[in-house]
C-alpha cells in the first residue's frame, strides 16, 4: 500500500499538466485506483473550482482512471490562483498539502517556466519546509554545465539530492527499461556488449511531422537541445552503462552517471562528433511543408537546426573505440525512433558460405515498442548463399504511459527512473561543446528538403 501523498501543481492550467502530467495520473490511477491521493492545483490564471474540475476530470479520464476514482480524487482537489513565486501564498500552500500533523508526503511538481521553477526555489529558502517534501523538476534543468550545477546547488538547500526528481519521461518508456532485461538476463547479449563485438551504435528520433505550430518553443530549443540532451543521452547511458548491482536508484543512476562521465565526442570536438541541418520546403506525410525559416514565428536568425547528430565515443575499457551516434531531426522522409546496434563481422567466413556477409543488427523500437534481431542466415535459393533474416516481436507494452511509470516512483518517493543531479549536468557538458561550436559557425547549417531521408553522408545505419 503506498503512502498518502499531495500533488501539488504549481501551473497546473499550462500545456504540460494539461496533456501529460495529469493523464499520466489518470494512467496510474487506472492501474492502481486504491492509492490515496490528494491534488492541489496552483497557477495564476483566475480559474474557479468548477473551471479546474473541467480540466482535470476529463485529463485523468483520458489517462483511463475509472470514473469512481475520478470522482474520488476531484472531491479533494482544490485550485489556488497564486503568484507561484509569493512566499506567503506558497507557505499557505504547502502547509496544506502537508495535511495534518504534516503526515503526507508532498511532491511539488514545478510544471512552470524555467526561469519561474528557479524563482520559486529561491521563495522556499526562507520557508519551512513539510518533512517529506519531493520537488518534482520538468526539463530542461538549467540551459548550460553552469546553470544545471547552480540550480542543483539551490534545490540541495530545499531537500536532499534522492527528494529531487528531475523528469524525463523517457526513463519511464517500457522498451528503455527493457534495455536492461535484454542486457543482463541474456547471455546471449552481455557476453558480447563492448567494443569487441559491437562495431557501432545509433540512437535515433527521427519524425517525419515539421514544426506544427511549436515555433515559440522549438525556435528556441532546436533539435540538440530537445532531444539529444535530454531523452536520447539517457538512454545512451542506459545502453552502455556497466551491470549496476541491483536495479534501485543509486545503483542505477550510479551506472547511468559513470557511462555519461565518460562520454567524450568524436574524435574530441565538435567539428568531427556534429552535423546540423535545418529543412528547406518540400512535402511530408503528403502536405506542403514551408521552409523552416519561413515558418511561423521562426526568426532566421537564430540558426536552429531541426535535424542534429553527434557522434560520441563512451571512453572506457568497455567502449573506447566504438561509435555512437545520435540523431534527432523533424520533418524526414521516415519516421525512425531506434536504437540500432550494429555487431562486428566474424573474423573468417569458411570457404565455400558465398555472397556479402551482412551486418547483424539488435534493433530496440522506441515507439512502437518492437525488438528485431537481424542476422545472418542460408539463402532462400541457394543455401550456400548468405541472406539477412529478421527475428521481430513488439515488446510488452507498459500498463502505464511513460509519465505515469515516472509519477508512480515520484509519488513513492522512489527517484529511480528520473535523472540525479551530477547526470543532468553531464548531459549539458557534452552538448555545451556542440553548442558553442555552433555558435561560433565552426559547424556548416546543412540543408534537407522536407520530406527526404537523412542526408546520404550523415552515415544513418539503416541506410543501406
Ligand atoms: P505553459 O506555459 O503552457 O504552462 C506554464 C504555466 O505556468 C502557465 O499556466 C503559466 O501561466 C503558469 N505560470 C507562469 N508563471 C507563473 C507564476 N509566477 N505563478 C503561477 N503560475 C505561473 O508551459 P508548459 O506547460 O508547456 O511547460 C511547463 C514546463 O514543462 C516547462 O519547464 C517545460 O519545459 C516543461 N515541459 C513541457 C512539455 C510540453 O509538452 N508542454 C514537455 C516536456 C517538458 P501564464 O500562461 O499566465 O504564463
């Protein structure tokens, strides 16, 4: 049975507790509808009770919480309008959500700004706190090295670095967590996992939809920073970390941090470890798509890429040597969301196997959640001839969406499947040096027609 928790929102009318935040609840209350828990809904917007229950009842339907827990959950959930950064508002609030005698855990999910998050924190230094206090923090987490260790230096005033949980739902996305069944339940796979045999590594998040209207966020963001940094680094750490102990926080977010601090690009800089390209008008998933500089509110002038890549080495005994390449674009002819490993050759074919030996490849789906296997095997006509054939299956899918998997273990005070501190900041490290290499121009802005492949010489392992 969990404990009695409080969720407190601070900007709970935003997009994020609208679309994720709050389905993902409804996702863990339709597999566990017993839990005890209690919402508190805050932002600044002037909304009255009956205006937030129409928001949140029909978010928590949509995630599949059954009516009666609907009803059960909205029957305590109030709103506060509030100046999320007012200490006085923010006191009133929190000693609410402690409950009496301050018995409830209460998980402060900061579904705000940046800037505001950071502003709130600074509120709750002179504040005394509820005893078992979680902050719950979206990304990013800062915007450079510097700034994700200054903010990790302010939230160590407020609790201890385990009651800080820095979201990233793909922690949470079941074929992510089946890396580590695949890896360490198969001898077939550990005994092979390093440098030895794998000759390369792909993590892709490739979407063929463009901009959608999401120029105020994205023009700002670019491809490095809104998926590289975040989701596709966690998952490389996850792919190539060494065997934790045990699957708990710290030995997992122990792996995770020691594989990321070891990570260096390519050849060590970002001249050779990065590719940037931003599309130019053509037609995707069969409509016109504009140029991206020509898109709605994007400034030109801000040079964002919406298709990066950068190809990192993880320099250790386990890895060095071995290329791992990860790629994000929008606006491509194919949507791949991947992670590819690529298996050396044998070292000697027996005479007499005829035709090219082709690359076995372990293909993870990240969405759909699929797994291939593609090795080698007897041709169909002439059996001396070698032929790719596919092993496929579509993995177990998570009862609970990714942001759901990620609440359930916030809500139990378990921080396992977000990121610790000293990872987010690595992640900024490496991409700190891509994006200082950008901004100098030392890296050209390549060009790709809407609607195309990547480009020939980005060298995507499918390609061929
Ligand atoms: P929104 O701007 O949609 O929502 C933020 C909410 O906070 C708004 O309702 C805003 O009010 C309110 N707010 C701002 N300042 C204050 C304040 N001082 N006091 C009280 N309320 C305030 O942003 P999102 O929901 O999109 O994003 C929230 C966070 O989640 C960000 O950190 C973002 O990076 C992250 N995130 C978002 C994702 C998404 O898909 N939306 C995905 C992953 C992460 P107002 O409208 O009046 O400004």
């Amino acid at each position: 049975m969990s404990q009695p928790s409080t969720l407190v929102i601070l900007g709970a009318s935003g997009d994020l507790t609208r679309r994720l935040l709050l389905p993902g609840v409804g996702s863990l209350l339709e597999l566990e509808p017993e839990r005890e828990l209690r919402i508190l809904a805050a932002d600044r917007a002037d909304l009255d009770a009956q205006a937030w229950q129409d928001r949140l009842q029909p978010a928590l339907t949509e995630g599949g919480a059954p009516p009666e827990v609907v009803q059960a959950v909205a029957a305590t959930s109030t709103y506060t309008s509030m100046d999320a950064t007012d200490p006085v508002a923010l006191n009133a609030l929190l000693t609410q959500a402690a409950g009496e005698g301050g018995a409830r855990r209460v998980v402060l999910y900061f579904a705000l700004p940046p800037a505001v998050t950071e502003r709130v924190c600074h509120a709750m230094l002179g504040l005394t706190l509820p005893r078992d206090l979680h902050l719950t923090m979206e990304k990013p987490f800062g915007h450079d090295e510097h700034s994700a260790r200054a903010l990790n230096t302010l939230v160590a005033h407020l609790v201890p670095d385990d009651q800080v949980h820095r979201v990233d739902h793909f922690l949470g996305k079941s074929t992510l967590l089946d890396i580590m069944a695949v890896r360490f339940a198969n001898r077939l796979f550990s005994a092979v996992w390093s440098a030895e045999h794998i000759e390369s590594i792909e993590i892709a998040y490739d979407e063929s939809l463009a901009l959608e209207n999401r120029a105020g966020y994205y023009d700002h963001a670019g491809a490095l920073r809104d998926m590289i940094q975040s989701h596709l680094l966690q998952a490389m750490a996850l792919v190539t970390m060494e065997p934790p102990a045990s699957i708990t926080a710290r030995d997992l977010r122990d792996a995770t941090a020691a594989a990321l601090r070891a990570t260096t690009l390519w050849g060590g800089d970002a001249i050779s470890g990065s590719r940037r390209a931003r599309y130019t008008a053509g037609t995707s998933i069969g409509r016109a798509v504009p140029s991206y500089v020509d898109e709605d509110g994007v400034d030109p002038a801000r040079m964002t890429e919406t298709l990066a890549q950068i190809t990192v080495e993880v320099a250790n005994d386990r890895w060095a040597g071995v290329p791992i390449t990860i790629r994000s674009g929008k606006a491509l002819g194919a949507t791949q969301k991947h992670i590819v490993i690529t298996f050396r050759d044998v070292r000697h074919l027996p005479r007499g196997l005829k035709g090219a030996d082709p690359k076995d490849r372990l293909i993870i789906g990240l969405s759909p959640d699929t797994m291939e296997l593609r090795i080698t095997t007897n041709g169909t006509d002439d059996p001396l001839e070698l032929e790719q054939s596919v092993l496929a299956t579509t993995l177990r899918e998570s009862e609970l969406e990714a942001y759901g998997e990620v609440i359930a273990g916030v809500l139990d005070g378990n921080p396992m499947l977000t990121v610790r501190g000293d990872a987010a900041e690595e992640c900024w490290r490496i991409c700190d040096a891509v994006l200082g290499a950008w901004e100098r121009n030392e890296v050209p802005m390549e060009e790709y027609p809407a609607g195309s492949p990547v480009p020939a010489a980005w060298g995507a392992a499918l390609a061929d």
